[in-house]
C-alpha cells in the first residue's frame, strides 16, 4: 500500500523513463478501482501498442524502500484541437 506522496513521487521520478517504453500520461489514482489499497501510479499507453511495463515502481522515501504499484491503462492520446 502506498501513500499519496510515496505514489506522487514515484510518478515525478520515474515519468520520463516511463515515457521512453511507451507510456504518453502518467498519472496517481486511488487503488480501490483497480483492486489496490492506498494510490497506485497510473501509466496511459496507446490501444494496441505492445508496451511492458513494470508491476511497480520502487522510490526511496524517507529513508525506506517502498514498492508503489503501477497500473497501465489504454487509451487513445489526448489531440488539442
């Protein structure tokens, strides 16, 4: 289970890799929808695309390790228009 700021850092530090492996948003949610307690990191990748991702991302926060789960998600990118 991971805390908002534990899953808010996770996204800040790893969004840019995330990025390079296919994910085009990243975002923290509540877990529950997704069958997880606390927040979860949420990666949004094209439907379609073939993209591996890990299961979770691991942070150091205030000292400790902490696993932060990550979800992945399909979705067509957002077009400004």
């Amino acid at each position: 289970m991971a805390t908002l700021d534990e899953a808010n850092s996770a996204r800040q530090r790893h969004a840019d890799g995330l990025a390079k492996i296919g994910a085009h948003a990243v975002g923290v949610e509540k877990g529950e929808p997704y069958g997880r307690s606390g927040w979860v990191v949420v990666a949004y990748t094209q439907p379609g695309a073939a993209v591996k991702l890990p299961e979770s991302l691991t942070i150091n926060h205030q000292g400790n390790d902490v696993d932060v789960p990550l979800v992945v998600q399909k979705a067509e990118p957002f077009e400004p228009q």
